[in-house]
C-alpha cells in the first residue's frame, strides 16, 4: 500500500504491527481493571480481537495506544454490564493462597498499597491507573474516559487523598518503594510518560 495523502511511493507500515509493542502496557490496565489474572488475560484477548477486526476504524498517525485502552476500557464495562452476579474473595482466601509472604519494608509497603489501592471505586482506580502509572495526559485519559479533564483530574484528587488516608500516611510522609509505576500512582502532579508501564 503507499502513501496517497503525501504523493509518495513509500509503503506505509501496517498498524496491525504497533498492537504487540502495547501488549504489556494494556495487561497491567487490565489487570487493575479485574484485579484478577485469569479475567485480565481474558480481557486483553477480547480487546486486542476487536482492535484487530476493526483495524480498518483507526486512523494511522494517530494514538494507537490511547485508541486499544479504550477499546480494552469499553470491553471491560460492557462485560460488567452483562455480568448478572460476580463471585468475589470476599474472605481473601484465594488472594492469600496466591501471595507471598512479604519479606522486608518495601513489600509490606506494596502490599499495603494493593489492599488500599483494591479498595478504590473503579473510576478513581482507572484514573490513577492511566495518569499515574501508565503515563496518559490527562486529555487522553478524559477522552478514554469519556468525561471532562476536570473529572479525571477530580478522581485522581480523590483517588490520592483516599489512598493517603487508608494508608495511614501524613502529609509530608511518602511511600518507600522501588516500583516507578506504582510511586507514579500515589505522587501528586501529572508524571511524565517515562514512569510509564
């Protein structure tokens, strides 16, 4: 195929070749979208099938990544639309049988961050999720999101201010912890896209 907006002869690249590079990136969503493996695995699979058999709906030069969280994004509330009953770990039996142990202060940090960051509402999660860690703008999450700048930038806000207070943290205390991604989360400001997942 060749360029036809430009006049040029070159072969212009298939976009279907840019998804995999985005793979990691759309797990790690997920799985804060699910926070469960399985159904993480599941999710990525049922939105990288659609991205691919619509392929022809994205527009090359734009946002591949912004345009497959999406499609990942709008998977995942379409199935929780259907879902008619969930079966949760309410007791944490099943989480627990699938840790570790925590073995010095930055895993107990990280673990202490998991159970607080699980106990977010969704919209507060997936915000933080996409500004934080995975390095959106907060016009490209707002867009995914399908709200205005100012209500991701709100639940973000809250999302922090929630996560400080269920992790007993003062106002001039931090996190320790190793995890660029998950400082990213919890930091104040918008991070740049090299903290990204």
């Amino acid at each position: 195929m060749s360029d036809a907006s430009s006049g040029s002869d070159r072969p212009v690249a298939d976009p279907r070749d840019e998804i995999l590079d985005h793979l990691p990136s759309l797990r790690a969503f997920a799985m804060s979208l699910t926070r469960n493996s399985a159904q993480a695995d599941d999710l990525v699979q049922d939105s990288i099938e659609k991205a691919w058999k619509n392929i022809d709906k994205f527009q090359v030069g734009t946002n591949m990544r912004a345009w497959l969280f999406t499609i990942l994004r709008n998977t995942f509330y379409s199935h929780r639309r259907k879902a008619k009953r969930e079966v949760a770990d309410v007791d944490g039996i099943m989480a627990e049988s699938l840790s570790e142990k925590p073995g010095h202060d930055g895993r107990l940090a990280m673990n202490d961050f998991e159970k607080a960051f699980a106990q977010l509402p969704d919209e507060q999660r997936e915000a933080l999720i996409l500004v934080g860690a995975t390095g959106f703008a907060y016009e490209e999450a707002a867009e995914m999101c399908g709200v205005a700048v100012g209500t991701i930038k709100s639940r973000i806000n809250r999302g922090r201010a929630k996560l400080t207070e269920l992790m007993n943290l003062g106002e001039d205390e931090t996190l320790e912890m190793t995890d660029k991604a998950t400082m990213a989360v919890v930091a104040n400001g918008h991070v740049p896209r090299s903290f990204s997942a």
